[in-house]
C-alpha cells in the first residue's frame, strides 16, 4: 500500500507495471495479479518521469534533481546521473539508446549511459519541460510550461520547428499510429498536430481541467487523462469523445497501455485503476 500520489506510470519489457509516486518510492507490479513485486527506494522527493531503458533497466527522474537508474532483477541502483540541480520533470529514450531528460527551468540534456555523461545540453523553453517523447523519425518532441511544443535537431541542439496554439501550459504529448502528434494542455484542450510541416489538424474540446496524460491505445483511440478526474477515449479520424471513465476521486496524473491492449491510469486519489475496453 502506497500511500502517495500516482505521478508516473511505465510498462516494462516483462509486462510488468511501475510506478512513480510523489513520496519518491518506485513500484513494480504484476500486470496480472496486481501483486507488488518491489520496491524501488532512493529518491528523496517525487518522482515524476519513467523511462524504460533498451536492456530493460528503468531509468526515474525526481524532483530531487537525480536521474536513477535501476536494476530491476534485484532492485538495486545501477547509478545515477548528475551534475545539474534543477527539478527533473519528464525523460524519454531516444533511438540511439541515449536518454533525455527536461527540466524545471527549461533545459534539456541528452545523456550518454554508456560513460554517464552529458552529451549535449540546450536550453530548450523559457519554463519547465514537463513532456518529451520521441517520435517515429527519430526526432525528439518537448512540451513545456511556456505553451510551446518544439522539435529538436539532436545533433546541435537546435529547434527545427516550433508548434504554437496552446493558450496555456503544454503538459503531455503523445504519438499517433497515423504519425501525427497529440498534445494535451492546462488549457483543458488536446490538439493534434502534422510533425511534418507542423500544421494543427484538430482540436479535441471535453474536459473541463488540465490534459495531464495522453496515451494511445492498441485501436488507435487516445485516451486522456485530467485533473479534472476523468478519462476520455477520442476516435483520432473524426476527433469525436467516444466515452469518459469516471472512476478516480482526485486528478489523473498518468496512463500507460499494457501488452494485453488493457490500460492503466494513476492518480492523486492514490490508487492505479486497471481498465479493459472490450
């Protein structure tokens, strides 16, 4: 029993569950059973992002200002990396296997795990990071708390395209099997983008709080989840509501889709709810 806000959720290789909570405790958990198969503890503050690394170690970013990475065979801290003292507010593994990390203040570094080092470090927004993801080419995507959505040339640490429409705070990003881009907002609004020429396609109006999780289920539906407590499952082709969850009693702060086409969702109520479709 966890007794801490749901901040961040990830499907492992093995088709386990972890989760990040605001107490600075990991979990693994059976996906199957539900039974809690470890602990993960080392982080002083709240873990915000997860990341699965390619030979399936889970890498944490904190508000602590660390980037852990763990063995998950025993449970034990591989390493962290450090060197910068900001908040860590979201991660994302590139294709190369290097890891990315944005923070608070609105710089993002691309690290190296093979020596531990920075590789590269840019000023990315003019306020905190709290989304990246990487998309189908290859290219890194950023949200941020200054509205804008950018896409970086990781090679000198440029921005090659800049999305602007938000009206409010970008707080989580997804990529669609069409390719395209949904971005979800403080504004209450999700929109969806062409990476391509960075043109808006559509916006998905419904929920009445901050779009703090997006993720795509196996159909091809986006589910959403907000502070206002409630999930949406949008029909991505014509961007019409198909249903909403109502089920947590506080904000929901992340969503992960498990290998069996269930999905997941973690929130301030504390609690992480398992959902099926069919």
């Amino acid at each position: 029993m966890v007794n801490s806000s749901v901040n961040t959720l990830v499907v492992l290789h093995n088709s386990d569950l972890a989760s990040g909570y605001d107490d600075g405790l990991i979990k693994i958990w059976n996906s199957i059973d539900g039974t809690d198969r470890m602990t993960l503890n080392g982080h002083t503050l709240g873990v915000n992002s997860l990341a699965v690394l390619d030979n399936g170690d889970l890498a944490s970013g904190s508000n602590d200002g660390l980037i852990k990475i763990w063995n998950l065979i025993d449970g034990t801290e591989k390493f962290s990396l450090n060197g910068y003292s900001s908040t860590v507010d979201s991660l994302a593994l590139l294709q190369n296997g290097e890891l990315a990390s944005g923070y608070y203040d609105g710089w993002i570094i691309i690290w190296n795990l093979i020596n531990r080092t920075q590789k590269i470090k840019f000023l990315g927004h003019s306020s905190r990071v709290w989304s990246l993801l990487v998309i189908k080419n290859g290219d890194l995507v950023s949200g941020s708390f200054d509205g804008l959505i950018k896409i970086w040339n990781l090679f000198d640490g440029t921005a090659k395209m800049t999305l602007r429409g938000h009206s409010s705070n970008v707080v989580s990003l997804a990529a669609l099997h069409n390719g395209y881009l949904a971005s979800g907002s403080a504004d209450n609004s999700i929109k969806i983008w062409n990476p391509i020429d960075g043109t808006e396609q559509k916006t998905l109006s419904g929920h009445l709080s901050w779009v703090r999780s997006l993720s795509v289920l196996q159909n091809g539906d986006l589910a959403s989840a907000s502070w206002d407590t409630n999930i949406k499952i949008w029909n991505i082709s014509n961007g019409i509501e198909k249903m909403t969850l109502k089920c947590h009693s506080g904000p929901v702060l992340s969503l992960s889709v498990l290998k069996n086409g269930d999905f997941v969702s973690g929130s301030q109520d504390k609690t992480i709810k398992v959902w099926s479709l069919l």
